[in-house]
C-alpha cells in the first residue's frame, strides 16, 4: 500500500468529497475521516481547518489522503483529482 497526503485551500469540502466520486469512488463514512472507495483506490477527506492571513482574509484548508496499491495507480488518481481541483483566476 502507498499513499499520499495533499492540502487543498479555499475548495468547499462538498465539492471535494464529489470530486472522489466523479472519479468512480463511493462515500463509505460520514464522520472524518470521509473516506471514499473504488474499485483500486481509496480517498479520505482528513480534516478542515480555517486558516487566517489577515483579519479579513481567511480561507479553508483541507487534508487529503489518497491511498492505491501501487505507485503509478497513486500518481494516477492524484493527477485526475488535482484536474478537477484546478482554479483559473481572474
């Protein structure tokens, strides 16, 4: 087993949780951690945070693990799941 911790800043945890599941995943718990399960991988939402860099600006910070049998599976799931996180600004 490999897995992999990631933090993603600023997504509402909802969506990251649809993420998983656009990628085939099925939500098997509803505490933390969320965890989510394919046919050859896990996802697990770890926590969220609010994190403060002004008194006024403040945005959420969530942990991620993603758990594969192998490496290559690994990197695989992380690149499909950081596609969907992107952001454009503007």
């Amino acid at each position: 087993m490999v897995n992999r911790e990631l933090e993603f800043r600023g997504i509402n945890i909802s969506h990251l949780g649809m993420y998983f599941e656009e990628l085939g995943a099925k939500q098997v718990t509803t505490t933390f951690p969320l965890t989510y399960k394919a046919a050859d991988w896990t996802g697990q939402i770890l926590s969220e945070e609010e994190i403060s860099f002004t008194a006024v600006f403040k945005v959420n910070a969530v942990k991620v693990r993603f758990i594969t049998e192998d490496e290559e599976k690994l990197n695989e799931v992380i690149t499909q799941y950081r596609y969907k996180t992107t952001r454009i600004g503007g």
